[in-house]
C-alpha cells in the first residue's frame, strides 16, 4: 500500500496525469495522442530559414531608485563598535571546539618498534585533542606512513599498515584513533659487495663497512657502515673517498636482500706540504710546527683533525679550516703527495681578565690581567697582570712564546713586584723568573706536563710580633725549580673521575744580606683522586706531602718556608695558620680587663715538612652543586712529614657551575677549636678545591 499511493502522489504532481481513480480502461491511451501533440513546441516548416533577431539588450533598463540611497551617511561616532557579549557554557564551548580521543597502536609491539613509533607519533605529540574529526584523520593518516617507514627501516618491507578513525558508543565528541600494522617478514642481508678500485691493504672499504650476511637489514645499520667507510679510508691514506649510489635487491621468496656499494677510493696518499690563506695569525711555517706528522708519512685523517685542534687552541683564531688538495705528484711508496691548505681567520689577539676572591687570613684579592696573545708573532705573548688586596700587592710582566720551536713547549719569561702582609711575615719581593714547560689547558688537557726554570729573588721580610717588628733581612735566593705531573682526570676545572699526580723539587740557594750562605732543597709531592658514585655525585680525596732539607728552619727566609691553612689547604684555618708558632706577651693585655684580651699570642713561624689530606663528597643538581669536606693536616719544624698532632676542619660549601668552571664559596670550622682560632672560615674562588 505505501509503494501505490507514493506512485498516486508523485502523478499527482505532473500536469494532464491521472489519478488512481480515473486510470483509464485496459487498452486505452493514457495520454491521447493530439493532446501531447498539442503540448510539444513549434518547429517552423523551413528549418533553413534565418533566426528570429534577438532583442537588443546593449541599452541598460534604467535604474529602480532607491530614496534611502540619496540619504547622506550617519556620523561614524554613532556607531556603536562594541563587540556583543553573550554568555557560553563554558562545557558547550569546549564542546564545539575540541575532539577527544586516545590512540591504539596493534602490531608494533610485537617487533619492539612501539616506543619509537610513540615518540614520533604526531596522534600522541597532538596530546589526545583536536579542533575536529578531519584533523584527527590526518594525524592518522601520518602516523601511518610513519609507522611503514619505521618498519621499512627495520628490515619489515612486506609491511602493511592501515589507520582508522572511530566514534566511541555513547560519548559525545570522543574518538579512538587505530593504528594497525602486520610486519610480515623481515628480511636479511645476503650478498654483500664493495665494487670499485681495491685499496691497500685490500678490502679496507669491505671491512669498514662491518655488516655481515644474514644480519637484519636495519637502515640505521647501513648508513652507519656506510659512514664508517668515508672515516676509516681517509684514515688509511685515502683522503678523497666517494661513494655512490647502495643499491639492495630484494627476494620475496628468500627474504633476503643482496647490497651493492660502488666506492671510489681515490689516490693513495701520503702528506706534502702545508699552505695557509686567509686572515693569517701567523705562517705557514709556524703551522708546520703544529703537526705531528713528517713529510712523506702516509696521510691519516686523525693527524689533520689534531693540526686543526692544536690551532683552536692557541686562541688566536675566529675560526680555522684544514683542507687535503690534491697535488699530481708522486710519493713514497706509489702514493700521491697530498698538501693541506689552511684556511686562517684570525680573531681579536687581546684579552682583559679579572678575578676576586675572599679567604680568611688573606682577606679579599682582586686580580686582574692584560694580554696581547701575539704581539710577537708567532705566538709570542704579552701579559701584565697586577693583583690589589687587603694584604697583598703586586704587579708583574710576562713574555711568553706558547709553540715555542717545537708543539707544545712554551718559554716564559716573568719580572715581578710584590709586596705581602700576612699573619707569618711581611716581605717587600722582586722576582726575575724563566721558565720552559708543558702545560694543559682547558681546551689541551695534557696526560704528562712538567716545567723547568730559574728563579732570582731579592726580598726584604720581617716578622710582625705585636708592639714590634723583627727584621729578618734582605734574602738573594737562586732557585732552579722542576714539576713533572700526571693527570688522568676527566676534566682541569671541575674533574668527576681519574687521578692526578705532582711532584715539585726545587734546589736553592739562599745568601742573607747579614748572614751565612745556606744550600737546601725544597720538594712537594701532591696526590688526588675522583670517583663518581653515580651520575650526580662525586668523591674526591687529596693528600700533600713537602719537605725541605739542608737548612735550619730559622736560616730559610719566612716567605721560603712551608705552610698550611687556608681555602687551598686546610679549611676551617686561617691562612698559613697551622704549625709551630711563637708565644709572645700581648701589648694590648691589661690586668684589671683579662677577659677583654688574652694575655699572650702566638705568631706562625712556618716549618720544614708540612703533611695534608682532604675528603670532599660532590652533589650536583643542575647548574648548582653542594659539598661537604673534612680536611687534616700540620706543619712541623723538622725536615720529615709526620702524622702527629693533626688538626682537622669541616664544613660545607656551595658551588654555581659556568662554562669557565665552578664558582666555589665555602665555610668551615675548626674541630677542636683552640685559644686565638676563629670559629667560622670563609673562602670564595673560582674551580673546585682540588
């Protein structure tokens, strides 16, 4: 019935047509035929005949006016321009803006790939929301293609991946995002071949690339071989090591894949000359002095990397470039002789430098330094340097040739005035010292470093003893001092693991203006270790031993003796504080006031042989660290280090990490605290205590 009277409507609406009630009798026409004649259109007898014109439409109808638009406009002030406010559900707005959904991942967990693909994931980086379903659909979309590059770089190529997007039953504007993945199988390198010239030793390019028949093919793999390939042939006298196009043939049927890499290796080559352009610091023969290699040597990558880094580090360079270029003619052993163009851009040669510091028994320092790092060229230096502080003085200049001959030897030379005032003695000194060394920096951390020189002294020292003034004298002292020191620690500034080893001799002379000549040699044997228990916390332990011998202590000038105490010693003592002191009535005692003074005070007087040892537990978090210490040691009159009568400091200090090292501030205490000692100590510096 429903099917007969929707025909009954639709007939209804069609002009001339029947209803159901006056259908016609069978065999009648429904529609007679001069009836549909009559309504078809006229077509004229001569169908050749030309077409009626058509009406001119080229003059416009005039046009309907409207009287409002005669009107002149209204003011603009009349306007209101302020935006309409009505209030939206807070739910309904969000509502409208967002789709939320949750993602599930199938398959890739199967083949330990899920993780990675979550981390790339735009569904998961788009954190469960989106504007509408379409933007949901294109994330899906991406993952997808994702997820099959992911599986094509592991080896998975017969790998089918499908995503969809569905509406969650019953909640409104929720979504599950489906990412589907079948791996199939994974397919294995067969065959593998290098083609192109061999190499000598035959295969290097074969070996480099350490990939093995029926390992997966994982794309990370390859291209890491393949890199392996433009490292290790330069480094094996190949400089100019190109590599063409992979190609990998693959089996369904074995799921095994065949690798072709076609390698040119270039010229065997062996190292020629060295040229330099650019802005120069200094020459090409000053560049020669860099290199650890010989004319005629085999070229290794290795070696050239070190010439760059050696002229990164002299610091007269913006930036540096050293580049093989080829050069047609003939080396050792059919080698081709290969020169290296450097390419120099010298930066600014001069550095202005300041530093202060704080510590108890000295008091504050204030150091500063300029230096023109090639005034002489090349990399001949100058440096003058003063130091302002509450108890000591001074300024200095300094020639220093870095590179001076041969790599890493540098020759200084140092005149220098000072004046110092501390609780052990006063000394007004001149200073001529030269020296030849082997240093690390903070760029160049050496292994082995040692130094050699001379030292010529004149100084003029006193005792300060309260209410008066002892003169020692004038001292000449000719010193020949020597250091050789190991160090395997990870760092200069701020080591976390390793150990360093230092040892110092110094034979002298010592010739008082008012005195005998006296011979003696002084030495110090330094020690420290660091172990990291942990990422964020390191231990670290340091011992000291020094000795002088051949003089009596009270024939050695006060300034020439040994000492502890201090932010680079003994913490928790003022500086040169510990060891055997002189008891000396106070001046300032009086007898009807004995709690307001003591009675007698004791003035340090240095010693022959002084012993030390530190702990220290490092904490860092971020770029602020914490540590805690405890520090030993003692200074005797006697030539030989005992471990009696040690005195011990504790304390805590706060570190603040810079890309120049820690800034350093510790407070400490003396345990077992005696008469004339202060209870808190204070030290401020730069790098950590040892």
């Amino acid at each position: 019935m429903k099917s007969i009277g929707l025909a009954a409507a639709v007939l209804a609406c069609v002009p001339g047509a029947q209803t159901l009630a006056q259908q016609p009798a069978p065999g009648e026409a429904i529609v007679p035929d001069a009836e549909f004649e009559a309504a078809l259109p006229r077509v004229e007898d001569n169908l050749d005949a030309p077409l009626a014109p058509i009406e001119d439409f080229s003059q416009p109808p005039p046009p309907v006016q409207d009287p409002a638009l005669t009107e002149p406009l209204p003011p603009l002030a009349t306007f209101d321009v302020t935006t309409p406010t009505e209030p939206v559900a807070a739910e309904e707005e969000e509502n409208a803006a967002t789709v939320r959904y949750r993602v599930a991942v199938e398959g890739l967990d199967a083949v330990d790939l899920e993780g990675r693909f979550r981390s790339l994931s735009a569904l998961d980086k788009g954190d469960g929301q989106a504007a509408n379903g379409a933007v949901i659909s294109a994330r899906a979309r991406e993952d997808e293609r994702l997820a099959l590059s992911i599986l094509h770089s592991e080896g998975y190529y017969d790998a089918v991946v499908t995503s969809r997007v569905e509406p969650v039953p019953n909640e409104t504007n929720r979504s599950i995002a489906t990412i589907s993945a079948v791996p199939g199988p994974r397919y294995k390198l067969g065959a593998i071949a290098v083609t192109g010239p061999d190499t000598l030793p035959p295969g290097l390019a074969r070996d480099a690339l350490e990939l093995k028949p029926g390992d997966p093919i994982v794309a990370a793999d390859i291209e890491a071989g393949e890199a392996n390939v433009l490292l290790r042939l330069p480094q094996n006298g190949y400089p100019f090591v190109e590599l063409g196009r992979r190609d990998v043939l693959l089996d369904p049927a074995t799921q095994l894949a065949d690798y072709t890499l076609p390698v040119d290796s270039g010229p065997r080559s062996s190292f020629g000359g060295v040229t330099t352009t650019g802005k120069l610091a200094f020459d090409a023969r000053h560049v020669g002095v860099l290199t650890r290699f010989k004319p005629g040597d085999l070229y290794d990558s290795r070696k050239v990397d070190d010439l760059r880094e050696a002229m990164v580090a002299t610091g007269l360079f913006s930036s540096v470039a050293v580049e093989p270029v080829r050069t047609g003619q003939p080396g050792p052993d059919g080698t081709e002789r290969v020169d290296l163009r450097v390419v120099q851009q010298a930066g600014p040669p001069r550095t202005l430098a300041a530093q202060a510091g704080f510590a108890t028994g000295q008091g504050f320092t204030l150091r500063g330094s300029w230096t023109h790092r090639n005034l002489f060229p090349p990399e001949g230096g100058l440096i003058v340097s003063g130091v302002a502080g509450t108890q000591e003085q001074g300024a200095s200049v300094t020639f220093r040739r870095n590179n001076a001959g041969r790599r890493d030897r540098t020759v200084s030379l140092t005149l220098n005035a000072s004046h110092q005032d501390y609780e052990a003695y006063e000394a007004f000194t001149a200073q001529l010292a030269g020296r030849i060394s082997r240093e690390s920096t903070p760029i160049w951390q050496k292994r082995w470093t040692w130094n050699y020189g001379f030292e010529l002294i004149t100084t003029d020292e006193r005792r300060k003893l309260p209410g008066r003034t002892l003169g020692d004298g004038t001292y000449f002292i000719g010193a020949l001092p020597a250091q050789l020191g190991y160090d395997r620690s990870n760092n200069l500034l701020d080591p976390t693991k390793g150990f360093r080893l230092t040892g110092r001799i110094s034979p002298e002379i010592s010739q008082r203006a008012k005195g005998s000549m006296e011979q003696y040699v002084r030495t110090l044997i330094d020690g420290s270790a660091y172990y990291p228990a942990g990422d964020s916390f390191v231990l670290a332990g340091r011992v000291r031993f020094g000795s002088i011998v051949g003089a009596p202590r009270d024939e050695i000038a006060p300034s020439r003796r040994l000492y502890a105490g201090g932010g680079g010693s003994v913490r928790g003592f003022g500086f040169q504080e510990l060891g055997p002191r002189q008891v000396v009535p106070n001046p300032d005692f009086d007898p009807t006031e004995p709690d307001k003074e003591p009675e007698t005070l004791s003035v340090p007087l240095g010693g022959r042989s002084v012993n030390e040892f530190a702990i220290e537990g490092r904490y860092r978090f971020g770029n602020y660290g914490v540590v805690a210490f405890l520090d030993a040691g003692q200074v005797y009159e006697g030539s030989t280090p005992k471990l009696s009568d040690l005195r011990f400091g504790a304390g805590i200090g706060g570190r603040l990490y810079t890309n120049f090292g820690p800034l350093r501030v510790d407070v400490a205490t003396p345990l077992g605290r005696r008469r004339g000692e202060s209870w808190i100590t204070l030290y401020v510096s730069i790098g950590q205590a040892f």
